[in-house]
C-alpha cells in the first residue's frame, strides 16, 4: 500500500455499500467503536485490518490511502437532493459517496487530458425571485452558451461540453432523483439511468444546470429552490420567446393528445412538462390545466408520454477522455482506486446486466 490511512475514505467507501458502522465492523470482525475510531483518524487500523475493510467495501485496498496529489473528500458539502422526505439518510449518503467516486475518475482523466474546464455563469437569486427573473437567467445563459434558438439538440452533451462531468448511474429502485454538488471548481451531476426516460433525463439535467448556476449556497429542504430549478428548467427547454406557438390552450381529449405528443417531441420535454409551461406562461388556465391533468391519467397517457421519445441521452465526456488517455477500464480503475465494475458503469453511461455494487 502507497500513501497513508485515509479516514475520510473509508466513510465513503462505508457510505457507498450503505453500510452501518455496526454492519461494517461485522463483516471485518472488529466492534463497531473500532470504525468509529478508524473514521475518526484516532486509530489507525493495521494494514491486515485495512485489507479486511477495503475487501468488505468492495474496493481496492489502495483506496484507503492518500497519496501525494490526491483530493481529500470533503464529508461536510453535501448534494442538492430532491425528494428528502422520502429518502435515507443512507440512500443520500451513497449518493454522495457516488459523486465523490465519479469526480475520483475525472481526477484521473484531467490529470493525463485537458478536460474542458468549467463555464458555468453564477447569478445570485433570492428567495421569492419572480418567474420573469428565473426567465432571464435561463435566456442569458442561453445565449452566453451560444444555444441556437429552438430545441438543445442534447441537453447533457451540452453540459459537458461546458465543463460539467455528468454520470449516469443506476439507481436500483432507490427514490432519488437526480442530483449535483459542486467539487470546488468543478460540477458533478449525477442521472439514474434505470428510472429516466428521455425526456425526464434532460428536464433533470437542465434542472441541476439551474442550482449549479443560482444556488451557490445548497439548502437541501428548500423548497423555494426546488421551485426555482424547475422554473429555470421549463424556460431553459421551453423559452418564452420560442414556445408560443407550441403551447397548449385547451385541455387536452382523446382526440387532440396526440398534436399535444408532438409538440412536446419537437421540444424534448414530456407532456406534463408543456402543460406546466402552458400554465405557466398563461395560455392554459388554472381550471384548464387541473382538466388536462385529470385527462392525462384517465387517458393513461404516462406510457405513451414516458418512451415516445427514446432512450435516455448518455454521458460521453469521460469515455472520450478515457479513449484519449488510452486507459481501458482495468487500467483507469487501477489509477483511480475504485472497482472495474464501478469505472465501467461511469464509462458506459449504465450498469452490464448482473453487475454489483
């Protein structure tokens, strides 16, 4: 082993595995104290024990050391994660665990090839920003990006190309959604690639775009920033100045769903998602938009709405780095201390069939 004892690895690697301090000391035979002390960087464990929690993490035992130049996680900066009361304490823990993971082997890419670097505006929002002031930011972050008037041909093509590393992982039935965190300078966004269709995937997308670019200062149970990434979202697929025409104005019937199908297909959005922005932008009414709804399930239009527009778009940003380096996956999960099976599924955009953890 190279480097030294890292403590702050082995919560990771604890927290990727969701495992308890308890279950992890039974499976290395050690009292569940002794992981306390080991995380905590009062006992250092000897290197048969360190063997032992490396095996029982799934990891390679380099993981648990620091090496010159290797980041050291930083356990207090958490994600911006939706859904929070219905998830985990573990589940968000892995999730983290996850991102810390996905930026370990963007580390090793950036350190061999330029990786873009990150180009991400920053605009302060307060809270109760109007929808006319979330507007603005997602046309001006539009146009600073130079995204031709009309549809994003590839909303997380788009981000990546700005610098923006975007994973796509498998969830396992987890209740997450979608989520990013800010590694210093560098943004991570993390889509689940068994629970997204394609148009769900670039709505998340564009909806972390909106916390990385608004929220400087992640509130993980606020709502009023939940509010506001969906805002930026729905202006940043659907601006204002192009949308109009596509928009609905009346509820939708079994007759009429499928001209509403194919407006929402030239956007890339879901149908509920051009509902909201009629609603939004005053062409549906409040009454018109509850009627749309009520029509939408009664028509039972989720299935149609969900897989019309394809599979969900994939991350290539590290795949081509990965290609360029020349790093096949045994090769850059060596130099990134991670599992082959984990750096495959970064690589891939989705998990092989029958792979773990």
């Amino acid at each position: 082993m190279t480097g030294a004892f890292d403590p702050r690895r082995l919560t990771l690697a604890r927290w990727a595995n969701e495992l308890t301090k308890k279950e992890l000391a039974d499976r290395v035979d050690v009292s569940p104290a002794s992981i306390t002390q080991y995380e905590a960087g009062r006992t250092l464990p000897s290197p048969v024990i360190q063997a032992r929690l490396a095996l029982a993490c799934g990891v390679p035992a380099s993981y648990l050391t620091r090496p010159a130049g290797r980041r050291r996680p930083d356990l207090t900066a958490r994600s911006f994660f939706r859904s929070l009361r219905s998830t985990s304490q573990r589940e968000r823990d892995r999730a983290d665990a996850l991102a810390e993971h996905v930026l370990d082997i963007a580390d090793v890419l950036d350190e061999l090839i330029d990786i873009p670097a990150p180009d991400v505006p920053e605009v302060s929002v307060v809270p109760g920003a109007s929808r006319q002031q979330i507007e603005a930011i997602a046309e001006q972050t539009r146009q600073e990006w130079g995204v031709p008037d009309g549809p994003i041909a590839n909303v997380v093509r788009l981000l990546e190309s700005r610098g923006i590393i975007v994973a796509r992982l498998v969830s396992n039935g987890r209740k997450l959604d979608a989520f990013s965190r800010w590694f210093g300078d560098r943004p991570v966004v993390v889509l689940w690639s068994d629970k997204s269709d394609m148009a769900r995937s670039r709505f998340d997308a564009a909806h972390e775009l909106g916390h990385m670019i608004m929220h400087s200062d992640a509130d993980p149970l606020s709502l009023e920033q939940e509010r506001q990434a969906h805002m930026f979202a729905s202006a940043f697929l659907m601006p204002a100045a192009l949308v109009g025409s596509d928009l609905v104005h009346v509820a939708p019937t079994a007759r009429t769903w499928d001209e509403v199908l194919k407006r929402r297909a030239h956007w890339g959005v879901s149908a509920k998602a051009l509902l909201y922005r009629s609603r939004e932008m005053g062409a549906l009414s409040e009454a018109g938009f509850r009627r749309s709804m009520q029509n939408y399930n009664r028509h039972e239009m989720g299935p149609r709405d969900g897989a019309a527009l394809g599979e969900a778009e994939r991350p290539l940003l590290l795949r081509r780095a990965a290609e360029a380096a020349d790093l096949d996956v045994d090769r850059l999960a060596e130099r990134a201390s991670l599992s082959p099976n984990f750096v495959a599924e970064v690589l891939a955009g989705e998990r092989a069939a029958g792979d773990g953890d």
